[in-house]
C-alpha cells in the first residue's frame, strides 16, 4: 500500500528524532542528497532553476498516471539534500494533495531554523516550486 503524505512526512520526522546533535542530522540530509535522481548536466535548462536559492537547484516535474514525479539536482550538497526530503514527501502523490496539504516535517525536524537566512529562504522556494508544478495539473 502506498504511504499517504502524513505518513511519509510522519517517516522523516522519526529518521530526524534519532539524533541530537545538528551535525549528525546534517551528515542524513547530505546522504539523502547522494541518494536522489539527479537531472545530469546536459539535461539541466535554465527554465527549471528555482529563483530565490542561495545555490543553483534544478528541479524537474512530471506527471505519470495522475501523479507527480520530481527529480532536481544542485551545485550545493546541503541543498541538494533539502530537495531530496522534499521530492521523498512529494514523489508519486495526486497535484491536488500537493497543492492542499501542509508540510509539517520541516517545523517538526526543526530544519527551517537550522539553516542561514538565504537557504531557510531557498528552502521556501523550493516547496512554493513544487507546489506551483503541482497546480498546474489539478
């Protein structure tokens, strides 16, 4: 059965709560980032950079049997993890669930506070993205 977004985000949330320290919760976003579908190089156009990002973040939408299919890439590890828990939420869901439900993990991990202005920033622009190539197929 497919998790529903509550239960992904529910998912991230626990995966955080193991460790204490920021560092360690840093080094897990890192390896997420590994771990994501990147866009390679001579896929990359200037249409899919998220504005407002302090690093240089691709993202790439797609709409496969009524769902949506994110992959992104960035020239900034931390950043490229950011995208990675955002597509892990997003990946696979309807657009209407995308553009109506809150994203309450960044709060609950505490990843909004834990970043420079600039990248808290980016990470709002990320999910604002997301969310608008999301609505263009509800």
């Amino acid at each position: 059965m497919k998790e529903s977004l509550k239960q992904k985000q529910d998912a991230i949330i626990a995966d955080f709560q193991v460790f204490d320290d920021w560092m360690d919760k840093y080094e897990m976003i890192i390896d997420l980032g590994k771990e994501i579908k990147g866009i390679t190089v001579d896929k990359r156009k200037d249409e899919q950079l998220i504005d407002g990002c302090q690093s240089r973040v691709w993202l790439k939408a797609e709409i496969d049997n009524k769902r949506m299919n994110f992959s992104a890439d960035s020239d900034a590890i931390i950043t490229k993890g950011i995208i990675a828990l955002l597509i892990a939420v997003y990946n696979g869901e309807k657009p209407e669930t995308i553009v109506k439900e809150e994203l309450y993990f960044i709060d609950k991990i505490g990843l909004q506070e834990h970043l420079s202005p600039t990248r808290a920033n980016g990470l709002l622009e990320m999910v604002k993205r997301m969310k608008l190539e999301a609505l263009k197929h509800v």
